[in-house]
C-alpha cells in the first residue's frame, strides 16, 4: 500500500530547504541609518537635566557622573553582573520539568511474534496502542554533582558584581579628575576670550595698515617687513589661545554628555580669586589609605576569590553525579491497565575523562592563582608608586603656580608702563600690541597653572582611591549631586578623609587577598557548605 505522506513530507523539506538559501545579507538602508541615528540622539540628550545657569565645577561633575556615556556603561555592566548573579542562584535549585503533547500516525504500531528456536509465527499481527494519543508527565530531578557545581558558580558570579562595582568606581573617579582638569582649562581660557577678541582684531587691523605702508612705500622695506612679521607672530599665538578655547570646551561637554555645539558658560569664583588647594596628610597614612581604598586592589582580591572557587569545582567534578528522578506521568492510550502512575528513580554516573584531565586542569588553576598573585602583588607596587608621583607632582604644581603667579605680577606690571607712559619711545603701535598679548599670555600660563594644580590635585585623589560621592544620597537629581560632591570635596580640602584601619603590607596583600584560600585548605573537601 502507497501512503501520500513520505512524498508529503519530502515536497515540504525541499521547500524549507529552498526557503533557507534564499536569505541572503541585507545590508541597511539609509533611511534605516538615519531612523537609528535619530533614535539614539534622542535617548543621548533628550532626557537631560537643562543648563540653565554657568556651571560650576561640582556642577560639571555631577553632570558627568549622571550623564557621561562610558560611567553609564560600567553602571549597566554591574547591573548586567548583578542580574547574572541572582540568575545564577536558581540553578541551586532541582529542575521541575512538565510536558504534554499529542502523538499520532497513520496505521497501528502492530508487530509479529516468531518462535526463538523453530521461527514459527505463533501469533497474527497484534498492537497495544492507540493510533492517537495524549501523553503529560510532570518530572521532579535533582543532581547533587550540578548542585555542588552550581553553588560555587554562584559564588563566583557574586565576585564578579564585586568586580563590576570597582570597575565602576575607578571609571568615576578618572571621570572625576579629567571633569577638574577640563573644568578650569576652560575656566582660564573663558576669562580670556573677550580680551583675545579685542587684541587680535586690533593686531590684524595693524597687519592690514602695514601691508598697505609696504605697497605704497612709505617706509623703508625691511623695517615694515619686519614689522608685519613680528605682528603675524602675535596673530598666531592669539588664534591659538583662541582654538584652545573651543578645544577645551568641545572637551569637557564630552565630559558630561553634552552636545559639542550646545552652548554653556561656567561659574568661576566671586572677583575671579583663584584660591591654590592645599593638601596635608603624612605620605604613610596615604600609603594605607591607597591599600585599602584603591579599586585595582580590590578587583585582585576578588579575582583571585574566583579562581579559588574555580578550584572548589574542579574538585567536585571529580566526584560521581548522584541524581535523584521522580515525576508524574500519564497516557491516554487505551490499552493500558494504568493510564497513569508515579515513577522514582535513582542514578550514580562517573565521566571518567574528568578523572583523567583533572592533573592538566589544576595544573593550570594553580598556574592561575600564581599569576593572580604575581598580577595583586605587581598592582600593589603601582599604586605605592602612584601615591608618592601624584604627590610630588601636587608639590611641584604647587611651586610651579607660585612662580607663575610672580612672573605674571611683573609682567601685567610692564604692560602698565608701556600703555601709560607717553613719553617711552617704545609706545609704537606694535610695542604696544606686543606688551599686551605679552600680558595676555603670562595671565593665561598663571591660569594654565592653576588647572595644572587642580589636575594634580585630582591625581592625588584617584591614586588614593578617593570616591566623590557619599555612600547615601537623597536622590539623583543634579543639585542634589553637585551638593554631595562638593561637601565630599570640601571635607577633602581641609584634611577630613574616610576612615580607614590601619593594617601593614603584608596584610594587604597576603592575608586579605588569599583568606578565602586558606580557609578552603581547611576544610574537607566533601564539606560544601564549610567552603
């Protein structure tokens, strides 16, 4: 007898198969581009706080915490870790497994019966089951060799939002220290921009009158060139300090999240007193400081915490899997004495490969744990050395500003008499554009100064793991920010640091990042929970 449906299902095959080769790659459109271009520079910018007001410098971090397109992805990424975390926990728990269906086909499952010895049919063609069917079962299973496994994946997994969590906290706090460098960069040249304006449009006004001198030949050749070259000089630096201007700004809106062509101004202190920082604390409480509060350490520590949990489930990979099976089943077929019934079951399974690879594996966690401690230890002298550049740096910018600030006394100094004194022979007009834009630029290196300090102001405080927010805030609005921060940074400026214990090197750097190590050493391997 022909049955239509193997010729059914071949004709349906061929057409799927038809169907798969041609899709082929679509690349996007323009106008898809451009519908996803839009859609992202609404989600950027549209959502923003507006600038309102001049930004001050706490009010530029606060935007930059809130708004700062890489910080906003190291805060998805811990709450990407913290999620996989609580995901992995319910793989701690037995598999509840439930299934229900149809079976059906076109002819009884009939089958013959022949005499083992003789070959003699004894029986016609008989079937116990139904054409068509309905089957559920409902199944309850539990591994342990998965349970042990799974717990200290879990276990890892919770190290790993630790890790997220200091990753976040060092992208703030570089975030922070580049917001203060951009900050006053832009402050200094902001303070500036009117009067390189006027002096660069009087001192291309006086190039335009010399090159006329020159063509109608009113003075003598060499002087007047010379002339025009000691003004191009001066129009040159001036359309520098100019570009550095849009730079800085086109720099720190990067910063915080804003758009390069939006307008914003900053809010500099009352009669533009720039106060230099200060900073007094003994290098040996910065060194513990460091220890304890730098990221980089703690990231080591909890990377070598997974690795000891990677050991703890190669250990019990070793173990044969014990695995417990019950479940409830049922079957609509009709010739069954019992349509349904509970099942129990029981079974011990070894991979024995696991045995045998297992010399490689913890060869290569131990080859592991020995680099995590070699990378801690290498970490540890980084941010030593860390601690003492960024504060000698601070001293030298500290210096440096002094020194600026004398140099930029007597030289606002000779501009004076230049402009004033009727009677110097050397009032001529290029002498005083030159005693001006001299003036200029020695205001401009004392306020250059001022941002070096402030930039290595901000170093010290990323190398001594410094947070710029509390640990609680009200809410995340950018006044409540701006106000966080500046108390935190106020609290800074005159000595008052967080707590930290005191605790020596070693202490840092063995006991701490290898206790979870010795306390798995301690206990018996069987002992899951003691791990």
């Amino acid at each position: 007898m022909n049955h239509p449906a193997p010729k059914v299902i071949a004709g349906l095959s061929g057409i799927l198969m038809l169907a798969g080769c041609a899709i082929m790659p679509e690349p996007i459109t323009p106008v898809e581009q451009q519908t996803s271009l839009n859609a992202d520079k609404q989600v950027i910018f549209a959502k923003q706080e507006p600038v309102s007001a001049p930004l001050t410098v706490y009010d530029a971090m606060a935007r930059a915490l809130k708004y700062n397109l890489n910080h906003r992805v190291k805060m998805m990424e811990h709450a990407v870790a913290d999620g996989q975390s609580d995901l992995a926990k319910f793989n701690l728990l037995p598999d509840l497994i439930a299934s229900a269906g149809y079976r059906g086909r076109d002819n009884y499952s009939a089958s013959n019966s022949r005499n083992a010895v003789t070959g003699a049919q004894q029986l016609q063609s008989s079937t116990s089951q139904d054409r068509s069917r309905k089957v559920y079962d409902f199944t309850f299973s539990w591994n342990v060799l998965d349970f042990g496994v799974s717990y200290f994946q879990a276990k890892q997994d919770a190290n790993r939002v630790l890790v997220a969590e200091e990753t976040r906290r060092k992208t703030a706090q570089l975030l922070m220290q580049d917001v203060r460098t951009a900050f006053w960069r832009m402050a200094g040249t902001q303070q500036l921009e009117g009067e390189i304006d006027k002096i660069l449009g009087g001192a291309r006004q006086a190039l335009k009158d010399a090159q006329g001198i020159e063509t109608e030949r009113l003075a003598a050749p060499l002087e007047i060139l010379q002339y025009q070259k000691d003004l191009l000089e001066i129009i040159r630096k001036l359309e520098e300090l100019s570009e550095t201007l849009r730079l800085a700004k086109t720099e720190l809106a990067s910063l915080l999240g804003l758009s390069p062509s939006q307008k914003f101004q900053l809010k500099l202190p009352e009669n533009n007193a720039l106060q230099a920082p200060e900073f007094s604390l003994p290098i040996d409480k910065m060194e513990e400081m460091a220890l304890q509060l730098r990221p980089e350490l703690r990231e080591e520590i909890y990377n070598n915490r997974i690795t000891t949990e990677e050991t703890h489930k190669a250990m019990v990979r070793l173990l044969p899997g014990v695995e417990f099976r019950t479940g409830y089943n049922y079957d609509s077929n009709s010739y069954l004495l019992n349509n349904n019934w509970l099942e129990l079951s029981g079974l011990i399974s070894q991979n024995l490969m696991e045995l045998i690879s297992a010399p490689a594996r913890f060869s290569q966690i131990d080859a592991q744990e020995k680099l995590g401690d070699a990378r801690r230890l290498s970490v540890y002298m980084a941010v030593l050395t860390q601690v003492h550049l960024s504060y000698q740096q601070f001293l030298v910018a500290q210096q440096q500003y002094k020194r600026t600030q004398e140099l930029d006394d007597i030289t606002q100094k000779i501009s004076k008499h230049i402009s004033n004194d009727a009677e110097n022979d050397a009032k001529t007009e290029l002498e005083q554009i030159r005693a001006t834009t001299n003036a200029l630029m020695s205001k401009l290196q004392s306020l250059e100064a001022y941002a070096s300090i402030q930039s290595s102001m901000g170093r010290v405080y990323v190398s001594l793991g410094l947070d710029p927010l509390p640990v609680f805030i009200e809410n995340y609005d950018i006044k409540t920010l701006a106000t966080s921060i500046e108390s935190v940074d106020k609290n800074w400026q005159a000595g008052r640091f967080p707590e930290v214990t005191k605790s020596s090197a070693d202490k840092v750097s063995a006991v701490d990042a290898n206790v979870a190590k010795k306390d798995a050493k301690d206990q018996p391997w069987w002992c899951l929970t003691c791990l």
